[in-house]
C-alpha cells in the first residue's frame, strides 16, 4: 500500500536550462505488450521506470514472459508469441495503471486459461465496462465487480471473432484493448472513432511487422498473424512535459527547453490550445524516434488570455486538462470547457478535484457536467487535496509557482505512477518545492 505524502510547494523562480523528462508511459505499456506477443527478443530504450509500467511487467513475468533490465530505463523482453502465454493461479495486479488493464483485458480474452485483474483502490472504481461490452461482442467472457469495475475475471478457451465497432466515445485505450483482442480473433476487427484518438498502438503493431490499415479515427487488423520482435525508442512523454510547458508560460522570466517530447497530434492538443491562449511555445529539431514524431519544445513566458477550448481539441489533451486549468488560473478573463466529462472518471474526478483547488486557492472555478468555467485570477496559498491523482499533484505544484503564499499539496504519493523523480527535476528547473 502506498504511504500517504505531501508536498508544500511556493513560489520558486524563472524557469531556466534544458530538460528531459521520463519516457512515454503509453508508449512503454504498449511497447512491453506488443514485446510479449513477438517472436523474438525485443529492446525498449527510454522505458519508463514508473510504478504503472513496472506493474504490467509484473503481470507479464507471471505469464511467462521473461523480462530483464539491463540498465535503468532499458528492458529486455523474451517474447514468447501470440500463442505462448502461460497462465497464472494469482491475481495479475495493475496497481494504478488503467491503461494496463484495458489493454491487458484485450490481450488475454482470447487466451487459453483464466485471468483475474485487479489494482489498486483509485482503480478498482473506475468503469471497465467501456472495454468488456466490446470484448463481449467478439466472444469474451468477463465478469466485473459491481458497477462494472473491477476486479475483472476473464474465462479462458473463448474463441474470438472480428468485430466492425464503432466507439461511443473516444478512447485510445478501448481501441487498443479491442485491437489486441483481435490479434486472435477469426477473421478482421475494425474500430471507428467520433473523434480520433492516439495512434500508439496502431504504430507500434506496424513497427512490430504486424499489418494493420489505419488513419485518424479508423484502425483494422486481420486475426491470425505473427509479430516480430524490434528495438523501441520511446520518446519523452509529452503529459509529463506538460507541466514544464505551463509553467513556463506563466512564470514571468522564464525560458525553457523540453528536449525530445513526443508531439504525436494526436497528443498534443494542449499545445494548440496553449498558443490560442498567446502561448510562445516553438517546436525545434523536428525528427522520428521509434516511430513516433518528436521535438524540442522552447517555452518562454508569455501573458495568457482565456478562451473557449475548441471541444474538437478535447480527445488530443484529455490527460492535460489539469495543467491546462492551472494555465486558465492564470490568464485574464475566462476560460471555458465543454466536451470533457471523460475527466470525470480519470485516477480522479478531475474536474471536481481541480476546481474544488483552484477555489482553495482564490479562484473562481464554476464546474459544469462535461466542463468548468475559470476565471482567471490572484492565486493565494492554502490547501489542496490531490486525491491520490497524479496529474492534479503535479498540476497544484505548477500553480504554486504564481501562488502569494505556501500552498500544501496532500496525497501525492501517487505520482510515482508516472513521473518518478517530479520533484528534483522541478527544482533542478526552478521551481519552489520539497516534500511535506
């Protein structure tokens, strides 16, 4: 069980230098999943060492995969083919990691043997039913807990048949759980999206030599074929380095590099949502790592103005909202959002969570059903509650920086989940913060 921690965070300085942040989560996940199922041995550099990403490792070594490290943010996978997993009598536990367990729900409901996934508190109520009413469709069984949420128990020996499905809301991780499901399915699985999602997966099986056919919002793989083991280069994670990119842009001074950020447009609406907002953010270095496209992000400081976010920006920075609402704290005039309800059943219900901490901190925050409204204002120092979220952690550090006073930041142990190291990296930066 993770211990309970706090941060006091307060105005630091101008934000200054060069830095990387840690790898990809999304990335990572799909990288040791896809690295299983290959024939092969399969090398990710740049693998983030975070406690979600060592979760799914976990639960592939108790099913028979064999994974090394030989040095930190490295692993080694010993693929053991679309067919060879083994089964496991414990529970597979997926911590926090709910990205973790859609896709792994997609990789074993055509398994052989039964499977039983679980995690931790904060996951085991967010909704599965999203990724199991999809998997039913091609012949899954899994039972849910009550609600549909976890723990989720997948019976073994089903055969799977492809599936034409056209998602109800966009998400990256039910396109993906279905993609992987139809690896054994029979014949061709094909999802559609209303809005398009990130291509992760869709790349990563290309890498992998697997065929698929894709574009925005439209992904079909054939059931049946073999994926062959590659080196991945996993690229920095732009959710992570979107912290950096706000609080660069509000801290009066500041001038700061990002190095190799993955900008996948699929990725990176926050950023064109920053610069309707007068952002100076430039991309440099424009190149491919792994893949995936990636650049060097320069962000000076500059004077925000609110904005309506164009809801067609909504799925391409679902998991920057919290950062951007910080950024809308502090620009003149009023923010509005619409289109986001999603954020409601993140690692928190983000929208409540930030606003009720924006409040705390002298803001007006008026929360809708899929939105809020934030007018811009004075941060004060005060109290929050990140709510065991990592982004809403990471978010209130941010605001901190333009806050008149200490502001304590509870339960944020679960940053770890995703950026292991946030806190020296923020004062190597210049930021006003150390633990509570």
């Amino acid at each position: 069980m993770t211990t309970r921690q706090d941060w006091i965070a307060a105005l630091g300085g101008p934000l200054h230098g060069s830095l990387v942040v840690p790898g990809d989560k999304s990335v990572s996940h799909r990288a040791l999943m896809l690295g299983a199922l290959a024939d092969g041995v399969t090398e990710v550099h740049g693998f983030l060492e975070g406690e979600d990403t060592c979760a799914t490792a976990r639960v592939l070594g108790q099913l028979g995969v064999r994974i090394e490290s030989p040095a930190p943010q490295v692993r080694r996978i010993h693929g053991v083919g679309l067919d060879g997993l083994r089964g496991s009598d414990a529970e597979l536990d997926c911590g926090n990691a709910g990205t973790g367990m859609r896709l792994l729900a997609g990789l074993l409901a055509g398994q052989a043997f039964d499977s039983v996934l679980v995690g931790d508190a904060s996951l085991s109520q967010r909704p599965m039913r999203r990724v199991t009413e999809p998997l039913a469709a091609m012949g899954a069984r899994i039972d849910t807990g009550p609600g549909g949420v976890p723990p989720l128990r997948i019976h073994g020996g089903q055969s799977l048949s492809g599936i034409a499905y056209d998602l109800p809301v966009a998400s990256a991780q039910v396109k993906s759980a279905v993609l992987l499901a139809g690896l054994g399915a029979r014949g061709t699985t094909t999802v559609r999206e209303p809005h398009p999602t990130r291509d992760y997966t869709e790349r990563m099986l290309a890498a992998f030599g697997y065929p698929i056919d894709f574009k925005p919002g439209f992904a079909s793989v054939p059931g049946g074929h073999r994926l062959v083991a590659t080196r991945v280069e996993v690229p920095a994670d732009f959710s992570s380095a979107a912290f950096f990119v706000v609080a660069a842009s509000i801290i009066p001074g500041s001038d700061l590099v990002l190095r190799s950020v993955g900008v996948s447009p699929r990725r990176t609406g926050l950023l064109q949502a920053l610069r309707l907002m007068g952002a100076d953010i430039e991309e440099t270095d424009s190149r491919e790592q792994g893949g995936e496209p990636v650049a060097d992000l320069r962000v000076r400081h500059a004077p925000l103005t609110g904005i309506e976010v164009p809801e067609a920006l909504v799925p391409d920075m679902i998991d920057e909202f919290p950062a951007l609402f910080v950024a809308a704290a502090c620009a003149s005039g009023r923010t509005v959002v619409r289109g986001a309800a999603e954020l409601r059943v993140k690692e928190s219900d983000r929208i409540g969570t930030m606003a009720a901490g924006l409040r705390a901190l002298g803001i007006r925050a008026d929360e809708r059903a899929d939105g809020v409204v934030i007018q811009g204002g004075r941060l004060r120092g005060g109290e929050v509650d990140a709510h065991g979220d990592h982004r809403v952690a990471m978010s209130f550090a941010v605001a901190a920086q333009r806050a008149e006073g200490e502001v304590r930041i509870r339960d944020v142990a679960n940053v770890a989940t995703s950026f292991p190291g946030f806190v020296s990296l923020a004062t190597q930066a210049g930021f006003g913060l150390r633990a509570g």
